[in-house]
C-alpha cells in the first residue's frame, strides 16, 4: 500500500485506503470469472494426478521435468502442475486481472464514481494493484495446494528427494512447496504492473489483457533466442523457471533474490508509467 | 496544443525518473563493486609466489561459467529439441562421457563449490530445473545426475586422487600455472574485484606463435593467494572466449553434512572401478587424457594424440567438422580437433597446421 504522509489526514486517509482495499478484493472475488480463472488454474494439477494414475506413468525424461516421480511421490503434483502453469496458464489469468483494473472501470463507467470519493488516483492505482497482488498470490497457492491435495488422494505420500539427490521430510517438503508458490507469486509482480500500465491506456479492458499476456510471451521468446542473450537478465521472464533453487539441498537463494530485484525494477518503471498515464488521464466515461 | 504538450510531458515525467533511477542503479552497482581497489604491488613472480604459498584448506562460493568457443551450445540444442524435458535421453546419445563433458565445457553453467581440505569437495552444478552433483568425501567418490536419477560411485584407494578436482577457477588456474615456464611471459594486470574481494591479475601470455591461446587471465586473491578466476582469450581477440570466476566465495569451512551423500531411494547406482574405466570421472574435461593418450610438444603447443578406435566422438560434433588435407577438422575458438583419416584424434589448443604436421610426423 501507498505511504504517502499528509500530516493532517494521515490516519483517516489510511483508513480509507484499507477499506478501499477491501471492497477492492471482496468485488474482486465475488466475481464469477475470478473464480473461474482460479477453478481453470485448479484443474491442471486435477489433470497431471487423474492422468498419471490412469496411465502406467511416463518413461523417464519424457514430459515436464519431475513428472516420472509424481506416481511415486503424490507431493511432486504441485512441483509438476507449477511447471505446466508457468509459461501461459498463470500469466493467462494475471494478465485477464491486471489488466482489468483500470480499464474494466472505465468501460463500465464506474471509475468516474471512485474518483469521486476522496481517494487520490495514485492510491485508486495502489489498490488496484494490490487486488491483483493478491489473485497471483491465490492463483499460485491454488495450483499448489490443489496440486498437494490431488497427489495425496491419489498416491503415496512420502519424504521427497531433492535435486541434489538428498532426501527431505513430509513437512520440510511442504515448506518448500510454499516457498515455490511464494517465488512464483513473486515473479508474477512484475507482469502485474505491467498489466497495471496497459489498462490505464485504454477503456477495453479486453485490449489490455492481451497485451499483457502478449508481454510475457514475447519475453519469454527472446529469452529462448541465444542471439539476444545480452537483455536475457532484464527480460520480465528470466528467472520464472528458477524456483527450482528452491528444491536443491541446501536451498540455493540467489535466483530468488535476483528475481526480487528484477521484478522491483519492472515494478517501479511500469509503476511510474502507469501513474504518470494515470494522474493525467481524462476520465471521460 | 500548449495545455497537450505540458500534460504529454507530465505524463510520462514519473515513469522518466523511474526508468532512469532503475537504469542508474543497474549501471552503478557493478562499478561501485569495482570501486578503489589497491592492493600492495606486487611482481609477477611474488604472486606466484602468493598462490604456490596459499594457505586455504577451506572455502565455498558460487561459480558462473561462460564460454563462447564458437560451437553451438550443445545443452541449449537439447532444450530446445523437447521443451521442458529431454526426449534424447532415450537415445543414450547423451548420456556419454564425452558429450557430458562437451556439455560441461560449452555451455554457460552456475555451480556451487565447497571444499574443506584436500579430502573433501563438492561442485554441485546448477541447471535449470535439474542439478549435477560431484561429491568427494574421503575415500568415496559419488556422482549424480538428477535428470537421470543417476548416481556413480568409486571407492579411492590411498595414492589414487582424481585429478582435477571439482573443475572450479582454483583448479583450472593450477592447470595453467602448471605451465608458466619460459614459453610464457607472465605480467600482473591492475588490481580489480572478484567475488567481493580484491585481487592481483596475474596474465600467462604464450610466446608461443602456433598456439590458439592468446591470453590467460588468473585472477588471484591478493590476501588468500587462491585463484578467484580464470579468463582464457583467443589470440587476437580481447574478449575472453572461456571464463570461470566465482561471484562469492567464503573462507569458512563449509558444512560436515554438504559432504554426505546417500543415492535417494529409486536411484540407479552405477559402482564404478577407478582404476578399470575412469567412467566416474567424465564430468571432467580431459576424458581424452583418461585414455591414456600420448603427447606430443610441450606447454602451449602441447597437442594430445588418441589412438585409432579408443575415443567416440558425439556424433554432434562429428557433423559440424569440415574436411581439411588429412582428415576432419574440429575448430573452436580456443581448441582444434583433427579426426585424421586412420581414426586418430589429434587435438590440442594449436593451428591446424600444426596438428597436420603433428598427425604427418608420426
């Protein structure tokens, strides 16, 4: 949330912008496609489990990484289900709700009305993007904790081997599955401000959608082209797979807190641009 | 139009200083890094003198390897060949001893290393979404490969080490100043940062003309004497064709239980006789020393010879040779390859030319 002081008010004003975040959130989950967003989310993990029990399990090497351990291991259904939903799935329904912020209300013509309430644009557009913090934080953890409920109903749960080849207990191997969902909700912030700018540019929220998800694609092709290797580390993209560190023994932090300082960086520039558009903005509709 | 252009230019006024602040920052921060390094000067000979002296039974630390040899990156062929997985697995293509070590060498790698004197080390190579583990603790030697759920494991004997080491910049330096002699002028470069800490840059110019090697750059701790980084040059070029450095290293012996290592359950655990096959050591490099070669010259012109049917060669590699007089010619930036026509490998980090004279001389 913003921490702007104004001396006089500061109390009241924050006030006001809690409750704002919280109406934000309750409209935010109280619609039918947030939740149909989080249901398809839901049902890669119920896929990945249903389909490795109904088959006699993939040979090793072939599919996504870990998915020959899933009939072994019921826990690597999250892990697995985490990897399918990287590249398009999560930044799919990130993109459909960061770049319905701004835009859904114009088009709707409902953000004349918020403006009129004593919220300063530049915390209607911190609101609005911590709702959408928070649906990549209950998208991540959906595709996890559906992934960890699926694998447990359906295989055996036991203590899992890391990718160093040790071999951790039940409990420590849920930690490190939330530490996954938090590293994925992490490298999402980035694209969410992005979203957050692309909205406030047009009053089709449908415009912006496509361009945010567009945005992710794109950056994660160049980052499949060696030729243009030198923006590699500053592609929105780059560390997304590198929740893996978090699944070595011991647990490798780097990765993590490079993604930290790169999605900052998306944060703040696409932040900036998003306000400047924003605060200037005519709101017409 | 007034009122249009000051609101454009108030627009986007935020997004201009945030841009800049970010830009500023990333820009910034390497050089700070870098910032007021003087160390004692020093000769070239007093810091040799400095690394051949060092006291250092224990250490850990990150390494980034880069290298653009001018082969394609054989790892990234692979990924991109199947997605997130790789299909060629079934193949057994490569899975060999050779083309894991080209692969080694190639492509662009983070590892961790730990050491705790001369017993104990561990290179625990970072892949994206796998990891390769090189575990030595004692008498046990282990190797795994989590992709393949893998493990090789060598029991030593006494006066058998297994030569080279965890790969990481100490032992690829120990490699090179092995050569220092008078084929090789040695010069100490400005002072500079490595891993946070500042060191000497002690340069091995081959005097040699018929050598690939232009340069090799030993960045060596100026407090510790352990070597931080190597850089290795093609001669007429400045930027460095491989390099090998760590990006944080510390002086504390590391963890007892980084050294344990029990193949997890489902693992295949491949026993292998050190003395019988060497196959425990192909993640090192010089699986064509593990042959047993011959070699021909000494230092810089140094050219390994492998008799006739005893080295396969991936036959990824094989494809991208060309034909020069005498047989196929392997060129990277740093080493040639010939595959002559009666099934010898000559290879060595030399000119063609010298390797076809190596090759018509025997």
């Amino acid at each position: 949330m913003s921490s702007k002081t104004l001396s006089s008010s500061t109390a009241s004003r924050k006030s006001v912008g809690w409750r704002f975040l919280g109406s934000e959130l309750s409209v935010l989950f109280r619609r039918r496609r947030t939740w149909a967003l989080l249901a398809a989310l839901a049902a890669i993990p119920v896929l990945i489990a249903v389909a490795v029990k109904l088959s006699s399990g993939p040979p090793r090497g072939r599919g996504p990484a870990f998915l020959d351990q899933v009939s072994q291991n019921g826990l690597f259904v999250a892990v697995v289900a985490t990897i399918v939903a990287i590249p398009l799935f999560l930044p799919l329904t990130v993109g459909v709700v960061a770049g319905d912020t701004v835009a859904g209300e114009a088009s709707t013509g409902t953000l004349r009305y918020l403006l009129m309430s004593p919220v300063a644009r530049g915390r209607l557009l911190a609101v609005k993007y911590a709702g959408a913090v928070v649906f990549c934080l209950a998208a991540t953890f959906t595709v996890g904790s559906v992934g960890t409920l699926m694998g447990a109903l359906l295989f055996p749960v036991g203590p899992v081997t890391t990718l160093s080849g040790t071999t951790i207990d039940v409990t420590e191997s849920l930690v490190r599955i939330a530490l996954v969902c938090l590293y994925v909700t992490l490298s999402l912030l980035g694209l969410c401000a992005v979203g957050l700018f692309m909205s406030t540019l047009t009053d089709v929220p449908v415009g912006a959608m496509a361009a945010t998800v567009v945005a992710s694609v794109v950056s994660q092709v160049v980052g499949q082209l060696p030729q243009l290797e030198w923006i590699h580390p500053w592609l929105l993209t780059h560390y997304w797979l590198g929740f893996a560190d978090l699944l070595r023994d011991p647990v490798v932090w780097d990765s993590f807190a490079a993604n930290a300082v790169l999605q900052a960086g998306y944060i703040v520039v696409f932040g900036a641009l998003a306000y400047g558009r924003f605060s200037t903005k005519d709101v017409l509709a | 139009m007034t009122r249009t252009g000051r609101k454009s230019w108030r627009q986007w006024t935020p997004a201009a200083i945030a841009a800049g602040a970010v830009g500023a920052a990333a820009l910034v921060a390497p050089f700070s890094a870098n910032a007021a390094v003087d160390l004692p000067d020093k000769t070239a000979a007093e810091v040799l003198a400095l690394v051949q002296e060092k006291d250092v039974a224990a250490f850990s630390g990150t390494v980034e390897q880069t290298s653009n040899l001018g082969l394609p990156d054989l790892s990234a062929l692979d990924a991109a060949g199947g997605g997130n997985g790789s299909p060629n697995d079934d193949d057994g293509g490569d899975t060999s001893p050779a083309s894991a070590a080209m692969e080694l060498v190639t492509g662009s790698h983070t590892a961790q290393v730990y050491v705790n004197g001369p017993d104990q080390s561990r290179l625990q190579v970072l892949d994206q979404l796998e990891e390769r583990n090189v575990i030595r603790n004692g008498d046990e030697l282990w190797y795994y490969n989590s992709d393949e759920n893998e493990a090789l494991h060598a029991t030593l004997g006494d006066h058998e080490k297994p030569d080279g080491g965890t790969q990481a910049p100490h032992d690829l330096a120990a490699h090179f100043l092995e050569k220092v002699d008078p084929s090789t002028e040695v010069t100490v470069g400005s002072d500079r940062m490595v891993a946070g800490r500042a060191v000497y840059d002690l340069i091995l110019t081959p005097r040699s003309a018929e050598t690939l090697v232009g340069s090799v750059t030993v960045a060596v701790d100026g407090e510790t004497g352990l070597p931080l980084g190597v850089a290795v040059a093609a001669a007429g070029s400045s930027d460095p064709a491989f390099s090998s450095a760590f990006t944080d290293i510390s002086y504390e012996a590391p963890d007892e239980s980084l050294f344990a290592f029990t193949p997890p359950d489902g693992a295949t655990v491949t026993e292998v006789d050190p003395k019988d096959h060497q196959r425990g050591e192909h993640t090192h490099k010089e699986t064509a020393e593990a042959e047993k070669p011959t070699v021909i010259g000494e230092g810089w012109d140094a050219v390994v010879v492998v008799p006739a049917g005893q080295q396969q060669i991936p036959e990824e590699l094989a494809q991208l040779s060309t034909p020069v007089d005498g047989g196929q010619l392997l060129s990277t930036t740093l080493v040639n390859v010939l595959l002559a026509d009666d099934g010898r490998v000559l290879a060595g980090s030399v000119t063609v030319e010298r390797l076809q004279a190596v090759a018509a001389g025997q």
